[in-house]
C-alpha cells in the first residue's frame, strides 16, 4: 500500500514561537525565506523581442533545488511536484522530472537528461584594460556530469567566463542551422551592476538555465561545440580544437575589396559548393547577397510565387502563426507577473496586519498590568490580548506561509517566460531556411540565364561560315560557368534539404513540449493553489475553535 501523501505545506513557517512572532520587526526585514523567487525589480528585464517579461528571472535559481532533490518539502519554494489536495482520497504525488520532465523546458527539455549542469562560484578577475586601466570580469565554476561516451570522464569542472557563453551560442548559430537554439542571457548594459552581489548570482542561475537547456536538446547535447565548452581547460579563444570547430567565414571588409574584382572579370562570380552551404552572411560575397535579394524582390512582385514543396508551405504558415502565438504568450505572461505581484502585497499586508494586531495585544497585556491584576479593566485587557494575539499571530503566519507561496508559483509560471523567450529563436531558424532555399532560387535563375547565354551564342555562331571563334570561346567560358553552376546548386540543395528536415522535427518537437510543459505546469499551479487555499482555511478554523473554546493562541495545546 502506497504511503499516505504529506501536505507540503504542513511544514511551513507554523512551528513558530509565540516569543518570535511578538518581536517588533517590520515583516518587510526579515531575512528573504531559502529559495524565494519573487518579483525583483532589479532582474535583468528582457526586451519584449528577447522573451517580453522578466517576471520569473528568479525562478531560476528556485528551481535548481528541484534538480538536485524534486522529494524535498522543507520550503514551498523547493518542492517539484503535484500536490492533490490533502482532503482528496486520489492524492497523487509525482515527482516532475520523472514523469513529465520539468516544466521550464522551452528549449525543448527531455524527461531523461543525459547530463547535469550546474554553474556555481562566481569569482571576479582582474585584467589589465586599455591605456593601463584595471577592468574586471567574473568567472563560473561549470561541472558537468554525464553519462555520455563522448566524453573523456563522467564528470568535468572548468571555469568560464560570460564571453565564452556569447563564444558558444555564436558558433551553435552557424553549425546548426534550423535548430530552435535557446537564447542566451543577455549581457547587462549597465556596467556599474557588475559588482552587485545580486546581479552575480542572477546571471549565474541565468547562465546555469542556459546551459540546461542546451544539454535538454537531443542534438545540441551531443554536440562537439557544447562537449568541448564544458571539457576545454583554460581559455577557449587561445585552444586549437576549439578554433578548429569555427567554420571559415568572410567578413564585410573582405566582401568589399573582392567586389570590385568580381565587377571587373578578374574573380570569379559563382560561389563555390562549400560557399554555397552556407549562410550568406556568414560570406564574404556581397555579389551573392545582392543577386539573392534582386531574386526575392522579383518573386515578390511575381503575380504568383515559385513553386514550393508542401513541407515548405506548411512550414511558411506556421511562421505566421508563431506571431499570434507570442502575442498570446506575452499577455499571459504580463498578467502571470501581476497575479504573483499581487500574491507578493498580500503577504506583505497580512504580515503588517498581524504585526499591528500583536502589538495591540502587548499593549492590552501592559495595561492590564497597570491597573491591576484583579480588576475588571485587567479582565478586559486580558481577554482583548487574548483575541487580537490569535488573529495577529494568524495573520503572521499567513503572511509567511504567502511568501513562499509566491516564490513556488514563481517556479511554477516560469514555463510561460521560457517559451516566450524560446519565439524569437524559432522565428530565426524558419528564416534560416528561407534564405536557404533563396540560395538554391538565387543559383538556378544564374544558371538558366547562363544557358539561354549558350544557346543564343551557339544558334549565333552557326549563321557564321566557318565558325565565329570569340563566340565559340565565350559559350566554353559559360558552360565551364554551368558546370560550376550546377555543382553549387546541388550542395545548396542539399543544404535547403537538410535545414528543412531540422525545422520540420523541431517544430514537432517543439509542440510537443509546449504541450506536456503547459499541462504539467497548469497541474502543478492549481495543486498548489488548492492546498494553499485549503492551509489558510485549516489556520482561520483553529483560530475560529480557539475562540469558541477560549484557547490560547494558535499552535497551543487544544483542550
């Protein structure tokens, strides 16, 4: 028979002393309960483009007490599972990385990670700035532990600073063209907040989220570029197998002096298979960017658009579909963040109240004493002592018992940040496909131009006796130009294929997790909502039965 399931919030702040809670300290000052993650008006707040509102930015580090143990119940702030209320008979409890996987999963989070990431230890450096001015910058303890053959041991500690998280999402961009990357943190632009102790640990749990959800990626964590961040040793800029992972790419400087040269004749104008695969901004070819902008500017003017796949229709409709997905995501947000705002003030309310109310009482005990133990204004201000302490002390502890109930609903909603964040990547890597097949539009309408060029020389050239031998080597120069031609197509088609393959199962994937995330956390949120609901009742009715039986405070002993 299956143990009886404990009310998780049958622990919380109601062991209290009578003595602590008639200290006189504003509630506003006591020291933030472990694991409280709400509202905080100096977390990194994203751009409504990055992720909208950064209601649940400390959420994050809530939740990786749930990693390192989802049975723990000390604090409301650190439990991970469903609570069915106490008074249901089929009160299930389940742990939410077990069965569901965690409900912050934007990136795509597997129910069975195959690594554990914990960022930890901040420690500032100094370095040596420009024109001999001291600058500082923190590093990140990173241990990693997997059981993935590809690493060299199961567990690996190194240290990294902010630049080299940019490093790694910059070089994930180029090598995994189609996949829904989640963003990385954004860097502050407030300088003067790097030496803020909270702003540290808030971009440390940022970071840590990062790099879980990187890992929650079935092919993001197996990848070279992510293996190699979390094994390399000692600065990733100056290590060869880490250079080797970069891609070659162009800049703008050197698109701009090979320009000319490709206006003149003197360089060739047919990107090559190699350059053809990539992006192309990723190119020095600003030739090739123009070409592939003049094609869409003319299919656009195009009464009818070129043909497409059905794979490539579907995936064009879904693109305008995540614009109202994101809108309708931003508004839940925006009113989850006002919901725990507003769970926050009620805390902070009752606790005010209860103080107020423990602070008539001591002032009645005072007066009692004053006049005498045995009169009848001493009776009165003993019985009035009596009942505003119950209600104060009540208060009290619903003000406590509020607190960390707006952390754990915290936790809980932070699903709706993840995915929000998460849209601006998914659009990005549909538009990735789209220049893709640009690319492939691009090279084929050169390559019937090219051949509308031969056959013109050639049907030319035969109204010549003897041949016209400038037009013969003109059509050699162009069919050498659609040999190249078509070998470049082939490995942009390849290319298109390829990143309309990883679109497509990222997409499926995707729903998939907005799906079981949703659901685990609307579950989880009502769970505790109930039993919250159903802990403040049990407290109102002991003080309610304490009054009809002219009892002590709440917690003494009933008669």
């Amino acid at each position: 028979m299956a143990n009886p399931v404990q009310d998780p919030l049958s622990t919380l702040a109601f062991a209290d002393e009578e003595d602590d809670l008639e200290e006189e300290v504003p509630i506003h000052d006591e020291p933030p309960i472990a694991g409280e993650g709400t509202l905080n008006s100096s977390a990194p707040h994203r751009d409504t483009q990055q992720g909208g509102s950064s209601s649940y930015a400390t959420a994050y580090s809530t939740r990786e007490a749930q990693h390192d143990d989802t049975t723990r119940v000390d604090t409301l702030a650190s439990y991970g599972q469903l609570v069915g209320p106490p008074s249901y008979d089929d009160s299930v409890l389940f742990a939410r990385n077990e069965d569901h996987g965690d409900p912050g999963s934007a990136g795509g989070r597997d129910s069975r990670p195959v690594m554990k990431i914990s960022v930890t230890d901040p420690v500032k450096k100094v370095e040596q700035g420009f024109l001999g001015v001291q600058g500082g910058y923190v590093t990140y303890r990173v241990s990693t532990s997997t059981s993935l053959p590809t690493f060299s041991r199961p567990d690996v500690t190194v240290r990294r600073r902010f630049r080299d998280f940019v490093a790694l999402a910059d070089l994930l961009k180029v090598t995994h063209r189609g996949y829904f990357i989640p963003p990385r943190p954004e860097k502050n632009p407030v300088e003067g907040q790097r030496a803020q102790q909270e702003f540290v640990e808030q971009r440390r749990a940022a970071l840590q989220h990062y790099l879980e959800q990187l890992a929650a990626h079935p092919v993001i964590s197996r990848s070279e570029e992510l293996k190699a961040f979390l094994e390399i040793e000692g600065s990733l800029a100056d290590n060869y197998q880490w250079r080797l992972l970069h891609p070659l790419q162009g800049s703008v400087l050197e698109g701009i002096a090979r320009l000319p040269k490709q206006l003149l004749g003197q360089e060739g104008t047919i990107a090559a298979p190699a350059e053809a695969a990539q992006s192309t901004k990723n190119t020095s070819d600003l030739l090739r960017r123009w070409k592939e902008y003049a094609t869409s500017f003319k299919d656009n003017l195009k009464s009818e658009p070129a043909p497409m796949s059905d794979a490539e229709i579907g995936l064009r409709n879904e693109k305008i579909k995540i614009d109202d997905f994101q809108d309708k995501v931003m508004t839940a947000s925006r009113k989850a963040e006002k919901m725990v705002k507003e769970f926050e003030e009620m805390g902070n309310a009752l606790g005010d109240v209860g103080l107020a109310f423990i602070k008539i009482a001591k002032y009645e005990d005072e007066e009692g004493a004053r006049t005498g133990s045995y009169t009848d204004s001493s009776s009165a201000s003993k019985a009035i002592s009596a009942d505003t302490r119950r209600i104060g002390m009540a208060s009290v502890r619903l003000s406590r018992l509020t607190r960390q109930a707006t952390a754990s609903f915290a936790t809980e909603l932070s699903p709706i940040h993840d995915h929000l964040a998460l849209t601006p990547a998914v659009g990005k890597a549909l538009r990735e496909r789209e220049q893709a097949l640009l690319t492939v539009q691009a090279l084929e309408a050169e390559l019937r131009r090219k051949r509308k060029g031969i056959g013109s020389l050639e049907q030319e050239g035969s109204q010549v006796f003897g041949g016209d031998k400038g037009k013969t080597r003109r059509v050699a120069n162009l069919q050498s130009d659609v040999a190249a031609l078509e070998a470049a197509i082939d490995s942009a088609r390849a290319e298109y294929d390829k990143v309309l393959d990883r679109n497509m199962k990222e997409m499926q994937r995707w729903a998939s997790d907005r799906s079981r995330d949703f659901a685990a956390m609307l579950n989880q949120f009502a769970g505790m909502e109930v039993a919250f609901h159903e802990r403040c009742r049990d407290v109102w009715l002991e003080v309610a039965e304490q009054f009809e039986e002219g009892t002590g405070p709440p917690g003494a002993a009933r008669h």
